[in-house]
C-alpha cells in the first residue's frame, strides 16, 4: 500500500513544482500495526509513515563504493551544492531547497505535510514537530564535506554536521552521505539524504537515505 501512495503522489526536484492540492493526504498505517490516530490537518500520522526503517547515522554507503577523485573544478561545484542544500533547509525555504534537488528526487508522499508541489509541501514540513514528544529540527551546520566520483555525472558527498533541535541544549553529530547527479552542467541533489529527513521530522532517516539512487 505504501508503494502504491509513493506512487500516486508527484515527486519533486529541480525547482519543477506541481500543482497544487487542496487535499493533504495521510500514509496508512502498515501491515500488522494499529491505526495511528487522525493527524491534524495538513499533516500525515506518524504511525505508516511510508519508509520509516531506521538506520544508524553511522551507517556506510550500500555496496562500500569508495569512489574516485573529482576534478577540482567539480569538486567545488559538487560541495557548494550541498552547502546550498542544508543553507536552505535552515532558512526553511522549501522553494531554494526544491531548486537544488534533481527532478523526481523527493517523493512528496515522504512529506509530513502535503500541500500538492514540492516548494509548498516543504515549507510546511521544514522544522515540523512529529507526536510522541521528539524535539523539533531547528538547523544543521556543516563541519567538514569530502567528495568523490562515483562514475559519469555522479558524485557523493559526505559531510560532518551538526543538528540543533528544539528543547535541546547540545548538538547532534552525524555523518550526512549525500549523492548528487549533473543535470545540464549543475551538480543537484539526487535523493533526500539524512539531513533533509531530520529537518522535516523523522525521528531517525530512513535506510534508504544512506544508499545509493537505484
């Protein structure tokens, strides 16, 4: 049933939006759980979100690809892109953040709140604060990025950041595996990577975001 929504529902990247909804929908709880209770409007339960299996931020990329050098020149190109991608998400631009993602990188069905396009869905889940008491993502920071080749037009970029939460006093590390593609000579976002999971609140990113695009 989750696939089936993912789906049904526009993805978005590239700055493409869709038009708009004015039905938010709600992901089905999965098999062999309890219903989640009705969420508030414009936003999907929590229970059934569609791929919550967690991994640990400590996870390796599928596969152990190592990867090749850059060409200083794509290098540069390849990590401006992410820093341009988490200075979006931290000032919750969901129209800055859609313009750096590869068109269909971001399923909105994975979006808490759902508001038909990309830049709309985003600015109303950047910062969201999911049930069960988990502080809201308020900003991460990057320490470090490293970038290799992983053939023609594709990259990863691995980051050290740091996540600032609501009602929290310290900081959260982790280590951000972030895969990129050129798309007409840019380097964008290929898929959402653990940073943009926690911005629109998942307890913890998926597996899915620490693998390559398939």
């Amino acid at each position: 049933m989750a696939l089936g929504m993912a789906l049904a529902m526009p993805a978005c990247g590239g700055g493409d939006d869709q038009p708009a909804s004015t039905t938010e929908a709600a992901a089905p709880p999965a098999a062999g759980e309890a219903p989640a209770e009705p969420a508030p409007t414009g936003t999907s339960p929590d229970v059934g979100d569609p791929g919550f299996g967690e991994a640990s931020p400590e996870a390796d990329p599928e596969g152990g690809t190592e990867g090749t050098a850059l060409p200083a020149g794509d290098e540069a190109a390849a990590t401006q892109a992410v820093r341009d991608y988490v200075a979006a998400l931290d000032a919750h631009d969901g129209a800055a953040t859609c313009a750096v993602l590869a068109p269909g990188a971001l399923p909105v069905s994975e979006l808490p709140v759902r508001r038909g396009g990309c830049a709309a869905s985003l600015d109303g889940s950047i910062g969201h604060r999911r049930k069960g008491g988990l502080p809201a993502w308020k900003r991460t920071d990057i320490v470090e990025v490293t970038a290799v080749s992983l053939g023609e037009n594709e990259a990863r970029v691995t980051a050290t950041v740091t996540h600032r939460f609501a009602d929290r006093k310290y900081t959260s590390v982790e280590e951000d595996v972030v895969y990129l593609e050129r798309v007409g000579g840019r380097w964008l976002i290929a898929k959402p990577s653990a940073t943009l999971y926690r911005a629109v609140g998942y307890p913890e990113p998926p597996l899915r975001a620490f693998t390559p695009p398939s």
